[in-house]
C-alpha cells in the first residue's frame, strides 16, 4: 500500500523534540514502511529540515502560511468571533491542509491518514478521488462539534479510529452513519526502550511520585498538587517530579467545548475564579505547605531522556479530567511502575485496578493520596504491579501491534 500520514499542523513530528502525537505517527509510520511505502507530511515552521531521519520514510515538509497570522488576528476580537467557532470551522489551518492537498493531487496514495483535523477530508477529496481517507481521533471533537457539520465531513471518510474504545464508543453513538467503520486503535509504546527503567529502582525504598504530560488544567496537576500535600504530610520523604511542558492548553481546545461539567467547572483556572495563569499558580503552590522542596519541575524532556525519568519514579500519576488514551500510563507500566490514575476516557481500557494501579473519580484529592500512599508504602506492592503493568503492556500495547492493527484495519476498508 502507498500510505500517507499528515501530522496535525502544530506536531513537532521529527526528532529530537516530538510531541506526544507526532512521535505516535511516527513510531507507526516506520513499522509500516518495511512493508508500504510510507509517506509523512509535517508543518515545516515546527520541523527543521536538518533533522530529517533516514529511516525509510518519504518526508514531505509544507509551510502553513498565512495561518499564524490569520489565527492571531481573530484572536484579538473574541468578542466578535468566538474562539471554539474558529476551532470548528473549516478555515481552521486551512492554508496547511491546502498546501498537503497540493502535494496530494495526482492520486498516488491509496491512504491518507489526517489526524483530529476533520475539516481536512473535504480538502483532501478535492484533490484524491481515488484515495481512500482514514480519520485517527486522538480528542472528543467529532463529539464536541455540531452534528451537521461533522456529518457532512465523515462522508468523505473511509475508515475513523478512535485511540481508545472510549473514544469510537462515542463516535458512533453521535454519528451512527460510520458504524461499520469506526474502530479502537490503541496507541502502543516501545516496551524495550524502557526495559532497564525496572531494575534501576530494585531495592530501594519508594519515594518518588512521577507525572508526565502537558501541565495543563485538564490533565489535573492541581489535584495531585493537593494529594502530593497530604501525601507529603505523611510521608516527609516522598517527592513529586513533574515532567512536561508548561503549556496551558486554550481554553476552547477542551474546557469550553466539553459537555463535562467536571471539565467545564475548570474554566476557574482561566477566568481568575481561582487564577489566570495556571502555571505561576502551580509554581506558587508547589512552594506552599508539606509540599515546600518537594515539587521538581522538568519542563519538556526529549523522548530518549524519559526512560531515565521514570527509572527514578517509583508511582506514576495521571490525575486526568479528560483524557482520551494516556499514553504516559503505558509508559510507566512498560517501566514496571505501579500507576495511579482516574476514571476517565480510555485509561480505564489500561489499568486493572488493584492489579497494575488504582482508579479514581478525577478531583478526589483524598482518594488520590491515598493510593500514592498505598503505593509508597510498600516496595513489595509497587514492584508487583508494576511487573503486572508490563505484562499487561507487553500483551497488548506495543507500537508493533498499533502499526498491524492499523494495517489490517486499511486492508479492510480497502476491499
């Protein structure tokens, strides 16, 4: 098969620095292209040339002007353009998905895989006819956005992936058209690259609480701030690393767009209920209380360093309000970690509770520290789940296994 992927227009997709998304297309597309003929096209203004890698894929760098500045220019009038309507529009990083359009025309691909970006498809039919357009949701928007709309825009899809059950379960309960042709595909992680993160922490005595992710309000960093508290107050050892970029995600990205009222309530953090600046707010609480020279903050870590991170953790937590997968969870049990996790989109389909971690409602701050403790308590009950955590990774979330099921999944749709 002639495949094409095409990145989101903010991915960082080429090393060292890649995104969570634009190193999971990534990871599949080079599996995939010891067997097809894989093309990537990637936002140039985010991908230095210089780092293109020899690894077998066919790189296509597009530039995405004019969207910085047009973006930029309605975001000065909220007022009169609401920013979740420029979101749903099909302008939305349009000039981006024309220029991958251009390069598209002339039908040499028998797939084109879009990422989140639903207003793509159309585009990209214009210029392919004869390609075949899959969809991969890594977010709620197909969901989130007007039913028409997005109705109109799967016509155009062949095949829609949801990265967890949770996910397509959604997706085909608001758009019952693509039942036939929605379907989980789970991300994978590479198990190996983790592999000497276990014997690294053997014998030592549980302390460190690990969180890797963007430190946003939706990702509820705060409420582990307010566990680690009480945690801290117990456990005067114990220490909380936080790894990720200091990037507030825009509120209409998830809070104002979520039909959670648990989400929606997180406006607090962006209005001045609670603050405006959600990352001076996280460092000034880190410095407060039990939590006082507890609190490390990495900011964004290169891939290749992360597996030394988790080798000094001893739980990891992902405290989610909204997560559609949680890509760090299988990290961390790739590690032998124990994880500790809410209730929450698909991080459900990956932890067992009381087996490879725990489960909370997302805001039970009490609930949290209380599992943290169970996990810090004991060095017997952290290694024994996490040697069922990477069992469990090794069953079922390789990035192997991702890039096959995708493969079959296109074979089907392609009959």
């Amino acid at each position: 098969m002639r495949i094409a992927f095409v990145a989101q227009p903010f991915d960082e997709a080429l090393p060292p620095l890649r995104n969570s998304l634009g190193h999971l297309t990534w990871q599949t597309a080079r599996r995939l292209a010891s067997r097809h003929d894989v093309t990537y096209f990637v936002n140039r203004r985010h991908n230095p040339p210089g780092s293109i890698p020899d690894d077998g894929i066919d790189y296509r760098l597009v530039d995405d002007w004019p969207d910085p500045q047009v973006l930029a220019f309605v975001a000065k009038y909220p007022n009169r353009i609401p920013p979740d309507a420029v979101i749903r529009s099909g302008l939305y990083h349009g000039a981006y998905a024309r220029a991958v359009a251009r390069q598209l025309r002339g039908g040499r691909h028998d797939w084109v895989v879009a990422l989140n970006f639903s207003n793509f498809l159309p585009v990209f039919r214009r210029v392919a006819p004869r390609a075949r357009l899959a969809l991969e949701m890594h977010c709620e928007w197909l969901t989130q956005f007007p039913a028409g709309l997005v109705r109109r825009r799967l016509l155009h899809a062949d095949l829609v992936t949801g990265t967890s059950a949770h996910i397509a379960n959604l997706v085909r309960g608001a758009h019952p058209q693509v039942e036939g042709r929605c379907h989980a595909l789970h991300n994978g992680c590479d198990v190996e690259e983790f592999a000497d993160a276990a014997p690294a922490r053997a014998g030592r005595r549980p302390e460190a609480v690990l969180f890797v992710g963007r430190l946003s309000p939706e990702k509820g960093v705060h409420t582990l701030l307010e566990a680690m508290d009480l945690v801290c107050r117990e456990l005067p050892h114990a220490r909380l690393d936080l790894v990720g970029p200091p990037s507030t995600l825009p509120r209409d990205y998830i809070v104002g767009i979520s039909a959670d009222p648990r989400v929606r309530a997180l406006a607090a953090y962006y209005d001045g209920t609670v603050c405006t600046d959600y990352q001076a707010w996280l460092r000034r609480r880190a410095g407060q209380g039990a939590l006082a020279g507890r609190v490390r903050f990495f900011g964004a870590v290169p891939q290749v360093d992360l597996p030394g991170l988790y080798a000094q953790a001893d739980v990891l937590a992902n405290p989610s309000y909204s997560e559609s997968f949680g890509m760090a969870l299988v990290e961390g049990m790739s590690t032998g970690l124990p994880v500790v996790a809410t209730r929450v989109g698909g991080m459900p389909e990956i932890v067992v509770p009381g087996e490879t971690g725990c489960l909370r409602e997302p805001g039970d701050v009490e609930g949290l520290a209380a599992d943290l403790l169970a996990c810090l308590g004991s060095a017997a009950r952290r290694d024994e789940m996490g040697r069922a955590g990477r069992r469990r990774v090794l069953g079922h979330f390789t990035w192997d296994a991702r890039a096959r099921r995708l493969e079959e999944l296109l074979a089907a749709a392609g009959r």
